[in-house]
C-alpha cells in the first residue's frame, strides 16, 4: 500500500477543512462575517398620549411608546450602542384624511418626537419615515383616486412631509412608499431649503410583501381596499430592483435598501455588488412575528436564531439592518 500513514485507516488527505474549526480561537479567526452594534437600525412606533407603552399583538416584545416613554426608550436604545432608530407614528384616525395632511404639520406627532428626541438624545441618528400610509384613509401610500394611486401629486405630498421632517431635527429621511420620482423630488426640495446635509435612505427595492401584516396592525394602516401592487415591486423580479436602485441612485440617494430581507438575500447580494453605496435590509415585522412565535412555543433557540438569520443577511452584502430585535442583539453581542 502507498499510504504514508502507519495506521491505514486515515485518509492521504491534504486538506482537512475542520482543522480551522477544531477551536473557539480558531474558529473565531477564520469567520468571514461579523455583526456588530454599528450595523444595526432600531424601528420604534410612536403614538400620542402619556405615559403609554402598549405591545403589539402580532410583534410580541414590541411596543407602541407615547413619546415620553419612547424617550426613555432611545436613552436605553443609545446606551447600548445602537447608532439609529426609525421612527413611524401612529396618527388617530380623525386626523387621517386622502392628502395626508397631518404628514407635514410643523407640530404633528413626528415632528414633535423628533424634536423631543434631538433635544434629549442628540446623538442618535433619526431616521423619519416619508409615505403617506400612516397618514392616509385608505391605508394606501399614495392619495387615492377613482381606486387608483396618484403618482406625482403624492411625490408634491412626499417632499413637504421631508422638509418638514428636516426641519423638526431629523438627520435622515427614508421614503418607503415607492412613487416614482420621489428621492429626486425630494433631495430638491431639501436642498431649496438648505438642507444639503439630512440624506436619503431610499427604500429602493421595496416587494409587495404578505411580511408587513404585524406592522400594519402597529400602525392600524392595513390597506382599506385592494393591496400595493401597483407601486410596490413583484415578488419574482430582480432585474427591476436594479433598475429602481440606479434610478434611486441617479436621483440623490445616499443609501439603498431592500424590503423584506431574509427571503431577498439574493437581491441583497445583486445590490451589493451593483453599488458602492451603503446597501440596508429591512428584517421586517413578519420576519420577527415568525421568529417570536416559533420561540414562544418552545420550538427554536430565540437568540440563536436571531444571531444566525441577521448574521446571513450582513454575509448577503447588508451593511445596515433595520430589525426590531436590535436591542436583544446589542445585548447578545455585549
Ligand atoms: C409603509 C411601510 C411599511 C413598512 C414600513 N413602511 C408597510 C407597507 O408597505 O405596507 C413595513 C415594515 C415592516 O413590516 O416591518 N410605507
């Protein structure tokens, strides 16, 4: 026999891929991907009131804050390290109307808490939310007529709720609703009014996703009719998420993103290597409700299984996350 091995048993073989995995030590050199506190972006809802923190049904652990609470919420938030939050509000029905109107009071609920928040909390990055759903009576991101979405009278809509975001003290503004036109339109109308430096996280690659459910009973914004096919992007394509991220691009945006995230990694990974701009995933609400439910029942490691599905979406090429569990995982990582 040729075998250099006196013991016949072992196999002439010169690479033996678990000699790097034998320890922790090694292990830990060798690993490619690392998810750290910078990479995460805490989404928090606000409501009005006092003194209020109610959990949301469908997304357990997670709660709607009147903006006292939230406050103490974000200083917890800080402490740990989380450099963002996204703010969404939940706006009683009776201001709700087809313009959104409330989007772009100078004294409405996002505008106040974003005030409030910088005043208290200066350092951490406020990223606000620009889409009319929240504001809207049907539920839909765009003003309704004759059962269909207005394109460009929203985007006019879209750039008044940004600037009056901007004003208020936001360092970031996220439109999230998928108009066409919307970044250029609005980093226009933050420039005319000389706020060159608040940047634009475009939520590019938006799918219209069955995984938004429990943040739609956050907000109380379900759809009122039909559902956001037509602005939201098919779940089948990835061609046309790249054509959406170089029109965002050509637009002004300073960061792209891609919504949902753990069932998109391959549009993650695409995006990744299109751009060189920072590329963000959206973990959304149904990607936590599953992961919570299934470790309510005692039927996987919670905390494990959160580390391993944000840790796939940072190896899919997502330099920022926005989750709900960022606070569980700045504790897991300390
Ligand atoms: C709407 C918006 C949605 C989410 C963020 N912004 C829902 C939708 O498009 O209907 C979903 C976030 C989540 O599910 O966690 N502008």
């Amino acid at each position: 026999m040729s075998s250099t091995n006196q013991n016949s048993k072992h196999l002439a073989l010169l690479h033996r891929p678990r000699r790097l995995r034998r320890t922790e030590t090694l292990r830990r050199m060798v690993q490619e991907t690392q998810l750290t506190v910078n990479d995460l972006i805490y989404p928090l809802f606000v409501m009005e009131g006092e003194n209020l923190k109610e959990e949301i049904p469908s997304m357990p652990d997670c709660y709607r804050y009147s903006l006292d609470l939230l406050l103490k919420e974000i200083t917890d938030t800080a402490n740990l390290g989380i450099n963002a939050i996204a703010l969404f509000p939940t706006i009683s029905t009776e201001k709700k109307d087809n313009q959104g109107k409330e989007s772009y009071n100078p004294d409405g609920l996002v505008q106040r808490t974003v005030r409030a928040i910088k005043q208290e909390i200066p350092e951490i990055t406020v990223i606000t939310d620009v889409a009319l759903d929240p504001y809207s009576i049907y539920g839909h991101d765009g003003i309704v007529k004759d059962g269909k979405i207005l394109n460009d009278e929203t985007v006019e809509i879209l750039v008044k709720m940004a600037v009056s975001q901007a004003e208020a003290g936001a360092d970031m503004v996220a439109p999230s609703d998928m108009m066409d036109g919307r970044v250029g339109a609005i980093r226009q109308g933050l420039d005319s009014a000389s706020y060159f430096d608040v940047s634009i996280l475009a939520y590019s690659a938006k799918y219209a996703s069955a995984y938004y459910g429990p943040f739609r009973d956050a907000l109380e914004s379900a759809p009122q009719f039909g559902d956001k096919q037509t602005y939201q992007m098919n779940p089948a394509n990835v061609r046309e998420a790249i054509k959406e991220v170089a029109l965002d691009i050509a637009e002004g945006a300073d960061i792209v993103m891609v919504k949902p995230a753990l069932a998109y990694l391959d549009i993650i990974h695409r995006l990744r290597e299109y751009t060189n701009l920072p590329v963000a995933a959206y973990n959304v609400s149904g990607e936590y409700a599953m992961i919570k439910a299934a470790a309510r029942q005692g039927w996987i490691d919670e905390k494990k299984v959160i580390l391993e599905t944000l840790t796939s979406m940072k190896r899919a090429g997502a330099d920022l996350i926005l989750t709900y569990f960022a606070k569980e995982i700045a504790l897991i990582l300390r």
